[in-house]
C-alpha cells in the first residue's frame, strides 16, 4: 500500500512545484521522497518525506525499542499496548533511524544544501498518540485524506503529472 501512497504523495508535491526523486536506497535503508522546490529568492524549500499508508492498521507505526526488545525478546512490530516512556523511546528511534542518520543527511545535502523538513504522510493510524509523539519530536504528520481533498480544491501550478492515474482511480470510489 505505501508504494500507492507514495505514487500520490509524489503527485501531490508535483503538482505544487516541486521536483521529486522517490525510493532512494541508503545502503540497506530507502528514503521514501525526496523533494525540492526552487523559491523566488533563489534558496530551495527542501522536504524528506516517509509515507505509511494503512487502511486497517493493526500495530504501531514506530518499533518496539531496542533496549525492550533486547531486554524481553519481543519482536520490532509487537502489537501489544506500549507505555508512554516506550513509546516515546520507540518514536525518537523510529524518527532517528528514518531521518538523521549520517548516510541520509549527507545525501540531502549533497542534493541541496540547507535545512530539510522531515514529513510523514499516514492513513488510518491505530495510535493517534503516537502522532502526537512524532510532532513532538519535530515530524510534521500529513493525513493522506488531506492531501487528497486538497487535491481535488486547490488550484495547482501543474494540473496533473505521473501520478493523475492514480489519483483520478481513487476519486473514482467517492
């Protein structure tokens, strides 16, 4: 589902001027987008963005931490109701691993220097406060339902891009 997802989070930023590189691997890693929009000043507005896109979700969207895991020998995408200090953990890790390491930001910037927005775009999230957690730690949180009505309402720079398909297949269900 997240490479849909991600196919209409890329038309979305198409569609509103930005230039965009999908799926990039980081060694054994993949940044889901990339995008990058020239502004009037001649500085870039850059963007990283991870998508999670589930219908019925079951879980988390952030692992288990390690020190748990270790500790009690429960698997990373363990369903079972975490506290808040482990959540927390679990969302500074998840947030860590997704946007700052080292390999990551170095790539970023080798593409465009300056400060990078770190995004995620979700569906149906079973946890509403691990979102919360996630602003907390400085990840701005898109609903892919948002993106879609905006979509549909606001006028554009572009009008459609690889994506249209796609997009105009969803609307079809309304």
């Amino acid at each position: 589902m997240s490479l849909l997802g991600e196919e209409v989070v890329e038309e979305w930023l198409n569609r509103n001027g930005y230039f965009t590189i999908r799926g990039i691997k980081v060694g054994v890693d993949e940044i889901d987008i990339l995008a990058i929009r020239p502004l009037p000043d001649g500085k870039h507005e850059c963007r990283h963005i991870e998508v999670t896109i589930s219908i019925n979700p079951i879980s988390y969207i952030t692992k288990v931490p390690a020190a748990i895991r270790k500790e009690t020998g429960i698997g990373p995408n363990n369903a079972k109701k975490r506290d808040v200090a482990q959540l927390t953990q679990g969302v500074h890790e998840w947030a860590e691993a997704k946007f700052n390491t080292p390999r990551k930001a170095e790539l970023r910037n080798s593409l465009c220097v300056g400060s990078w927005t770190k995004e995620l775009v979700v569906g149906t999230v079973k946890h509403e406060e691990e979102l919360d957690l996630l602003r907390q730690a400085g990840v701005m949180v898109h609903r892919l339902k948002d993106i879609l009505s905006e979509m549909v309402e606001k006028s554009t720079v572009v009008k459609a891009a690889a994506g249209t398909d796609l997009f105009d297949l969803m609307l079809l269900r309304k």
